[in-house]
C-alpha cells in the first residue's frame, strides 16, 4: 500500500506544475480579454462622442445660409471691422480678393508700402491698420520656404490651385474676376456664372 501510495503522490507533484501553468495561463488569457474588451469600449465611446463634437460644428456652420455669408470666408465678430476697413480702404480702386489668395507676407508688405502697384497711396495709420492686419494675417495662406512673395494673382499658388484648367486672361487682372464670379464686386466670390456652377 505504501508503494501506491508514493506513486500516486509523485505522479500528482508531476502533473501539479502542468495544472498550475494551465490555470495561470487561463487566468492571463481572460485578463488580457477583459483588457481588450474594456479598450475597445474605451475607442468605441471616444469615436462616438468625437462623432456628436463634430455633428454639433458641422450645425453650427452650416446654420448660417450661404447666401448671407456672402464672401468666401464667414468672418467671427472680433475680426468683421477689420474686414470691413479693408474693403472700405482697398475694394474702392479695385475688386476686393479675400486674404486666402496671397500669403501673409504679400499682405504685409503691401500694408507697409505706400507705393501700390504704381500708385502712391497714402498708408493706412493705427488703429485701422492694426484691424485690417488682423483680419488679413488671420484668414491669409502661409507661404512656403522656397516660394517667392507673389504680388500678382497669377504668381499666386492658392489662386492657381482654386482655378485649375480655366483659361485666365493674359495678364491676370483683379478686374476680370467678374467674368465668372459676377459678385465679386459685393466681396462675393461663391457666386459663379452658370458655365461654372
């Protein structure tokens, strides 16, 4: 009996290791399901609620009817009097073109310099000019490294990029822009011909 004994107790010590794996091995199976379930939750809510967040924008925009934003860019309030200086001071001699089509640095210059395409002009002083920068610096392009300061539409990159396969005047002129956007005189580029639309 002693001999069935010691046989039974070793043939348990060999297969205790074996069940004690196995249960460990179960045990991390079912945390590492839990753990993935749980950040699988986790993304689920985060995609749901960055859905409803962008449901919400997208309302909020669009509440706003496109025929009275009227130019191309809806203007928040901070910045609507330096738009307006802007046109009141440069949509006078010519058609008014929104701060997108020429980088911030054309602007610049072009504030600073009373020199304005062979007219002399008299510069804009403080406080207009610091609204008019605002609102030209906000809603203007960056420039890149290796781009040069273009001061004619036709040089612009943003300008060429909105108008690809359209055969433009040669040269370029503010005042042709009428030819296709007849708003463009209201500071209203969304309006187009009907060959466009």
């Amino acid at each position: 009996m002693s001999i069935f004994i010691k046989r039974k107790t070793r043939d348990r010590e060999k297969h205790e290791p074996d069940s004690d794996r196995q249960a460990l091995q179960q045990s991390a199976e079912r945390e590492f399901k839990r753990q993935f379930f749980g950040l699988l939750l986790v993304i689920v809510m985060w995609s749901l609620a960055m859905g409803w967040l962008l449901a919400l924008a997208t309302n909020a925009q669009s509440a706003t009817p496109t025929a009275e934003i009227g130019t191309v860019d809806v203007v928040p309030a901070q910045y609507q009097l330096g738009q307006e200086l802007y046109l009141e001071n440069c949509a006078t001699c010519h058609i008014g073109i929104p701060p997108a089509v020429l980088p911030t640095q054309t602007w610049k210059n072009l504030l600073q310099d009373s020199q304005h395409y062979g007219a002399q002009l008299k510069p804009l002083v403080d406080p207009p000019r610091i609204l008019v920068w605002k609102y030209l610096s906000t809603f203007s392009r960056v420039q890149l490294d290796d781009e040069e300061t273009p001061y004619r539409l036709n040089n612009s990159r943003y300008f060429k990029a909105l108008h690809p396969g359209v055969q433009l005047p040669r040269p370029v002129q503010i005042g042709s822009c009428v030819s296709c956007h007849p708003s463009a005189s209201d500071y209203n580029f969304r309006r187009l011909t009907a060959e466009w639309q």
